[in-house]
C-alpha cells in the first residue's frame, strides 16, 4: 500500500468536513488493540508457530481435549485424571527444557502472546516487521472478534524508514516513557462505519480539543503540508491513507504505435486518525500515553474482517498462515475500562468531540477493607444497529462502551494503577458464548501445559455461606438447633468456621454427620424430624447468595459450576450478567499493578428461551444485564487480596467489621481454610487446582 500523508499546513487552517453529521460517535464499533511491549520482547515468529503446531497435536490426540473429549463439567473426581492424560502427552511433545509444572505458574513475567495461543486456542494470524518493530497480530478463528496487535521496538533502525506511522518506534518509545518503562494497552482502534467519518471527528477534536491530536504542527519536525505521493495539495484532515494501488498497462493501439503509460487503479483505501486519550493532571496538555485510533476503510482494506485482510486491521500486517485447532474461543469486544486522573473532564471531551453520553453512573462504595474508595461512570454511543437474535447480540461489535474510573482515595488498585503506571487502560472486557466453557478450557489448559492464564481468586463467601440466619429462613429449626448443625459439620471437617461448605460434599456424608452428632435427646428428636429439611438448606448454602439473585433459572448442576469456576454474577431486571477476571498480564514484576481481562457472558431475558439464531420478537437492548455493579466490592477485594497478604487486610478492619468467629464470612479466614487444606493433601475441586493469591 501506499501512504499518502495528510499534515497540517498551519494551525490556523480551516477544515471543510462534508458529513451528514457533525457528531460520529454513533457511527463507531470496536476494531482492534494495540499493545505495546519492552524492546525485543516478542519471540520469532517461528517459536510461536511451534508452539501453534505442538498445541494442535495436543488436540488431535486423545480424550482429555475439552471440547472433542468432552471434559467439559465432568464430575469432580473424572476431570484430575483427563488433565493427567494431557500434560503426559504434552511432555511428549514438547522439549524437555520447555515442560513446566502449573504449581510452579505466576502471572508474573508471562509472554502475553503465549498465554493466548495457549489460554484463549488463538493464533498469530500476522506479523509485520519493518525498521524499528515488529509486531504479531492474535485473533481467535472468528475474524470478527477480538484483535490484539502486539508491538516491540526494535534495536537500530531509522523511524524515517519507517512507512507505517502506526508502527513507528517513536511511539512505542513514548508510550513506555510516559508508562514508567512498563508495557500496556496503547492504542484502542474504533472503526467509522461512515465515509468521511475520520474527518469529521479530528475536526472536531480540532475544534475543541486540538492539543489531544497526536499530529498537531512539531509533532513531527519538517512534516509537509502537500501530498508526497501524488505532489497535488492534501486536506488539512489531520490523518494518514493507505492505499492499495495497481498499475495497469493498457495495449497499444496497434502494434507500431507507441505504449502507453501506466495508468494507476486505485483498489482500496484506509485512512487513519488518532488523538490522545486524556489531558494531563492540569488539563493543558495531553497525556502522552494512551492514543484513541479511529479507522475507515474501502475497498481491498475492507473487503474481509479480521485477520483473512490483515491490511484491514493494520496496514502493513502480513497473513502468518494460521492453524486453528478447534478448541479456539471466539471472543467479542464489550467495553474497554480507563483508569483517570479527571473522569469529569474524559466524559466531557468523548462527549463534546464524539457525543457520547454517559450509560451508568455509580460510585463503587467502599472497597480494599474499607480505605479505597473511587467513583466509575460508562459512557458510550447509541448504536444504530440492533441485535435481533442472540447470535447477532453477541458478536455486534457497534455498541461501544467506556467505563472510567477515578480514585477517590489514597489507597486502593486505582490509586495505585495512577501512581505506578499513569492514566491508561485498566482491563479490556470481551464477550463470550459460554463463560463456563471458557473458563474450563483456560483452566485444563494451564494444568495440563503450565501456561496460559489464571483468574482473580473468587472468595467463597460471595457465593453463600451456612450461617443460623439461613437456617432460620429455610427450615423450621430452634434456635438451638441451628447452632448445633453448624458446630457439628465443623467438627466433622466439611464446614469451615467462616461458615464456607465443602463444596463436593456428598448428600449422604451431610446426613452422616448430622445424624452421628451427640446432642440432648430433645434437640436429636428435632434435628431426626427435620434432618432432610436441614440438608437441603446446607447444600443451599453453597450457593445461597447466587440463588437469592436468580431462583429457579438454573439447577444445582448449573449454580455449582458457577462457584466452581469462580464467575461473578449480577442481574438487572431478568436478564444475566457472568465476569471473570484473569490475573495482571504484561506484569514483570509481583506486586506490580498492570492490566487485566475481563470475559463475560450475557444472557438476555430476550433470548433466553430461544435458540441462539432464533429471531427475536423485538430488538435485543445492547449491554443486557449490565456492568456487574454489585460485583464491584468483589472484584477491587479480590484485587487487593491478590497483591496483599491476607493477614494486613485483616489487621486493617476496624474491629466493629470484624467477622464472628464460627459460621461468619471471612476472606483472610478462607484463605487459612484454603492453606490448611493443602497442607492435608487436598487443594482441589472439581478437577481445578485451588490457588491461594499470589503476594
């Protein structure tokens, strides 16, 4: 392709946009990330396609695959000996120096493009090297999903070399330097589905914020004012086209007359324009770190998606002929989360330069043992297309949503993320079909190779607890009696005394050991009449809280593997909303703050009753079921407890918030439970590793 640079002549200069709209935010969907990693990160290509190809020999081979095999939701004592299988067969197939045992596994200091080949079933679908990076684009099967493209400078070189801006070293080196050296989420690309659409928004970033525009008058010393390519004057639009251009050579009129000259066929075009995302502290320059990337494309650049056009994401991208697997998971693009210093003053220039208007407004409340406070508000477009089925819904990538946070506190993740890193990308959240199934795959993955991802340890607590006020409310027990139940499955080892059940506790080990308990014949002639009752209740505590949320919407099986993969769940109005969150990537360092994932699943009242390509009777509402409110609390605990030790958060809480000693939620007392277990030989359930966080 070839670049036709659009510079500004002056500052002063007018833009003439003909659009319908002067506003184009509606016109937006997802497209594409850009992740800048330390110079020479990345791995050659070929280490990459190698571990591709010994990934799908691991597939082909036997039944512990958790898609051909069936691993998925296997009962809890089936599952250790299929992830047995695999690792034996994976330590077949790959060197000796490269096995590594998942005990071993910290997110600390993982290759972020393995942990998706591996993790996710994605693959390295295009490579781009040129004179100062290189870069590998990973997408799952699907071209429409998710886009990560994975960027390192380069030793030597020359950036006036370099014939795609977006693969400048320049910006990486930028990027770093306002980061503190540390990689991240750099670039988030938004496509216009509109003709003159790039236009129209950098004029009016120009118009009210043209200190955010990343090529404004010294960005680039000597930057012509005219078209190098063609020599005839450029638009001051402020962006960069790449073109896709032939040469066509058309027959002589006969065969002594002279040939005629080369005529040029323009096939496609893609034009490019980019600004900063947020100002600094002060508001008078702009932040030199995150960029807002806006894409359109025509012709060849737009006549496929995802990674079967390269050139369409990124010009300059090359086909890295990919291998799927079949055990890929397709992942779509939901809201992207900014960490802030002023969320006031980002909501006011999303809305002022694209007319997004905030969606929810909340403030998360007390979090990280009372101390951390911040506030959080999604923005977005109104989309102008509507999902009209389940299928449709999941992979619509036009209903873009930003939520931003800022701390409030001096303590806590945010603060920390804008003390460490600076303003910047906090998690990116994809889309799935199935959130079980996903977690299952990333999870065998790791235990059967060692790498991949881990998720956010999930209190037990947050999904219910065996407590007297439950019994109360769920069975017809004195007062007395509710005490005894409890203290009696403490004491046969299947109840915690923070009040968390074995989760695998079989129906008859219960019965036992309430019925064996020594108690006052009058309380043991109560406890005999209403023992069924009483049991019931106690596997209901399992998931107590879940099933206070959503009833009779899902059976036992259905709640238990909810708990068991540790998704977080939340609802609005009927319709359902699953998280998950991994652990910090592109984290070199324990302890370090750094970005995350999140993955979820949604499940519109809607649809819930219709085949996934069923039609539906009216328009699908875009972020069904929410942004998991009532999971913020969790999540920024979880957060804190990953990067604490448990015992400082406990020494924290004032001594009114402290739990009670038996049959009370306690993080810090679940993670002794947890510890305790493993030092008597157990650790896991339902074929999954239990994992203390990491300090």
């Amino acid at each position: 392709p070839q670049l036709l640079r659009h510079w500004p002549a002056s500052m002063s200069a007018t833009v003439e946009v003909s659009t319908p709209t002067d506003l184009m935010g509606d016109n937006l969907q997802f497209h594409h990330i850009q992740v800048y990693v330390e110079p020479d990160s990345l791995r050659p290509l070929a280490d990459y396609k190698k571990l591709e190809s010994q990934l799908n020999a691991l597939a082909s081979r036997g039944s512990f695959d958790p898609f051909s095999g069936g691993m998925r939701f296997l009962p809890a004592g089936a599952l250790p000996a299929r992830v047995e299988e695999g690792r034996q067969i994976w330590n077949q197939l790959v060197d000796p120096a490269d096995r590594r045992d998942e005990a071993e596994y910290a997110s600390a200091g993982q290759d972020f493009v393995e942990q998706l080949l591996v993790g996710l079933g994605w693959r390295v679908t295009a490579e781009y090297v040129g004179p100062t990076t290189r870069s590998v684009l990973v997408t799952s099967a699907d071209p429409c999903g998710v886009k990560f493209c994975v960027t390192c400078a380069l030793v030597g070189g020359d950036d006036a070399d370099e014939p795609y801006d977006h693969f400048r070293r320049s910006h990486v080196e930028r990027f770093l330097t306002a980061h503190g050296g540390r990689p991240g989420i750099a670039a988030l690309g938004f496509e216009v589905a509109e003709e003159g659409g790039v236009e129209a928004i950098l004029a009016q970033y120009r118009k009210r914020h043209p200190a955010l525009l990343v090529w404004h008058a010294g960005a680039h010393a000597g930057a012509p004012s005219s078209d190098v390519t063609t020599g005839k004057r450029a638009r001051v639009d402020w962006t960069l086209t790449y073109t896709d251009v032939r040469k066509v050579q058309a027959p002589a009129a006969s065969s002594a007359a002279a040939a005629k000259p080369a005529a040029e066929l323009e096939l496609g075009r893609m034009r490019i324009g980019e600004v900063f995302a947020f100002y600094t502290a002060d508001g008078a320059a702009a932040d030199d770190g995150t960029v807002l990337r806006f894409v359109e494309r025509a012709g060849t650049f737009a006549s496929s998606p995802g990674f079967a056009n390269p050139e369409g994401v990124l010009p300059g991208l090359a086909d890295a002929a990919p291998v799927f697997d079949g055990t890929s998971i397709p992942a779509y693009s939901d809201h992207w989360v900014s960490n802030v210093l002023d969320r006031e003053g980002f909501l006011r220039t999303l809305e002022e330069a694209l007319g997004f208007t905030p969606k929810v407004d909340f403030n998360a409340g007390v979090v990280a043992a009372g101390e951390a406070r911040i506030e959080s508000t999604v923005t977005g477009n109104t989309s102008r297309r509507l999902a009209v089925s389940g299928a449709d819904a999941l992979v619509n990538q036009s209903q873009v949503y930003l939520p931003i946070n800022n701390a409030l506190s001096p303590v806590g993740h945010v603060h920390g993320f804008l003390q460490e890193i600076g303003q910047g990308i906090q998690h990116v959240a994809s889309r799935v079909d199935d959130l079980k199934a996903f977690i299952e795959r990333v999870n065998n993955y790791r235990l059967i190779t060692g790498r991949g991802f881990t998720f956010l340890n999930i209190p037990r607590s947050y999904y219910g607890r065996l407590d007297a006020p439950l019994l109360a409310k769920h069975t017809t027990c004195s007062a007395v009696l509710r005490e005894a139940v409890c203290a009696a499955l403490v004491t046969a080892g299947l109840l915690s005394t923070t009040g968390i059940l074995d989760l695998e506790a079989a129906t008859e080990r219960l019965r036992a050991a309430l019925a064996g308990a020594a108690l006052p014949v009058g309380l043991a002639e109560e406890r005999d009449a209403k023992l069924e009752e009483i049991v019931a209740t106690v596997r209901l505590s399992r998931y107590s809280n879940l099933h206070s949320l959503l009833r009779d919407h899902l059976q036992e099986e259905e709640y238990l593997q909810i708990v068991r993969n540790k998704i977080l769940v939340d609802i609005q109005g009927s319709d359902i909303l699953y998280q998950i969150f991994t652990a910090n990537i592109l984290q070199r360092r324990p302890g370090d703050e750094a970005p995350f994932l999140e993955f979820i699943q949604r499940v519109c009242a809607d649809t819930r009753c219709k085949a996934p390509h069923e039609a539906c009777s009216k328009p699908i509402r875009p972020g069904c079921g929410g942004f998991g409110i009532r999971n913020f609390l969790t999540l920024f605990l979880s957060i804190e407890v990953w990067r604490r030790p448990p015992l400082s958060l406990a020494r924290r809480l004032p001594a009114r918030r402290r739990p009670p000693a038996l049959c009370a939620p306690s993080l810090a007392g679940e993670q002794g439970d947890a510890r305790a277990r493993r030092r008597r030989g157990g650790g896991r359930r339902g074929g999954l590793r239990a994992r203390p966080p990491e300090d």
